[in-house]
C-alpha cells in the first residue's frame, strides 16, 4: 500500500477538493487529509451539497433550525482543519438521488471553476449504502478524466469487523473498494478528534465500543483508493432508508 503523502507533497502543489454530501462527512471521511494537504502547502476546498437537514440533532436547538445548526459546525470544522475554501450547496438531504438534475450540473460548473489537481469523495458503496453517498459518488466519477480521483477506504480487515456495527455496511461491503493509499495522522489525530468535538449537534462516536480519542489513537490512519482509469466502477443502491 502506498503513502498518501508521495501524492501530497509540498514539491507538487495542487487543489484538493473534498466532495460530500452532508456536514461531518469531510471531518470524519477525510479530515485528515485536508489537514495534511493544507500543511504541505496545498489549497484545500469542501464542497458539500446540503447542510443535512435530514438529520437528528443531540443538542438543544436554542431557537436554531438544524440546517443553521448543521452549517455553522461544517464551517467551524473547516476554519480548525484550515480548509481555505467552504462551498456549501443547499440541496435537499436525502433525496440528492432523486434530484440530481437540480445539482449534478452545478456541482460540475464548481469544480470545473476550482480546477482541482485531485478530488475525494465516497466510493460506490457508499461506505454503508446510504444513497445521498452513492449518488455523489455517481456523478463525481462521470467528471473523473479532468482530475486524479480517490475514494474513501477501508481495509478487509476493518470491514469485516464494522459490517454488522454500522447499519447498511453488511449489504455493500462486497462493492466496497480496497485501499491503494494510506495515511498515517502520527499525533495529528488529535486535531481530527478536535474537529470531530466541534459537530456537537452529531453525537459522533458515542455509538462506539471505546471512546473516539482512543479509537482514534490506536486507529491513527486515513485510507484510500486511487481510481483506475483502465476499470469501470459499478454504482448499486440498496433499500437504506434515511
């Protein structure tokens, strides 16, 4: 498996873009990246669809809606991660699948004008099948010739482990891709569990077995798969409901 950082290097500078489709997806998918990137001298951009609306929250609103409540972390996350720009689009959470004719084309002008050296995003299983994921995914590979791009990974060994904890995961794994790159955080894990802290409203981690800081110190690493031009990915939606 290769080091991430023979692609992320100070000598080569470039654009990177991360693609998602909801607040927290960059921070937890990704954030490690960005962070790498962005000290190697790189210009870093999270492009993200909605402001995850769809979701639930775990805090008091205090009067906010979830949207205003969602957006405000994405951006906080993104000024800690040092992301130099925020995009945030406003297209509806959890159906992007059904509406990708309001969205693909304006998610193409964005990094057609950014012009980004590499761009990452969700691969075809979506992680977990979720279809907001699978469909991001979709349309940002029908743009891949204009970029070099990389899908979220996750070893064998992690999938198996995950694939009856994560709901959905045990339905995709056998479209889950295998990583060619890796990224080793080293003590930088420790501004990703930061970020993490910032989406408040998220509750992230507390459904794991052990704290997020542990799991994120015994688990100090990032994957990816780099796409290849020479095989074609398959995109298969499954029954997940959001």
């Amino acid at each position: 498996m290769e080091d991430i950082n023979s692609v992320i290097t100070p000598v080569k500078k470039g654009i990177l873009v991360a693609v998602f489709p909801h607040p927290d997806d960059e921070t937890m998918a990704s954030g490690g990246l960005l962070y790498t990137a962005k000290k190697a001298g790189w210009r870093t951009v999270v492009l993200c669809l909605s402001h995850g609306e769809a979701g639930k929250i775990h805090i008091h609103p205090n009067g906010k809606s979830i949207k205003e409540i969602r957006g405000g972390e994405l951006r906080k996350a993104c000024e800690v991660l040092r992301v130099d720009e925020v995009i945030m689009g406003d297209f509806s959470d959890g159906k992007l699948r059904q509406t990708k004719q309001l969205w693909a084309g304006w998610l193409k002008n964005e990094l057609n004008r950014i012009k980004p050296e590499i761009v990452v995003t969700y691969d075809p299983s979506g992680f977990y099948g979720h279809p907001d994921h699978i469909a991001v995914s979709e349309e940002v590979y029908k743009l891949r010739r204009n970029f070099d791009l990389f899908y979220v990974a996750f070893p064998k060994k992690l999938q198996n482990q995950y694939k009856d904890r994560i709901r959905g995961m045990n339905k995709v794994i056998k479209h889950m891709v295998i990583p060619t790159h890796v990224l080793n955080l080293k003590w930088d894990f420790i501004k990703k569990w930061r970020v993490v802290k910032v989406y408040r409203s998220q509750g992230l981690g507390k459904s794991l077995p052990i704290p997020l800081f542990l799991m994120l110190a015994v688990n100090h690493y990032e994957w990816y798969h780099k796409v290849s031009k020479q095989f074609e990915y398959k995109f298969r939606y499954t029954d997940y409901r959001v």
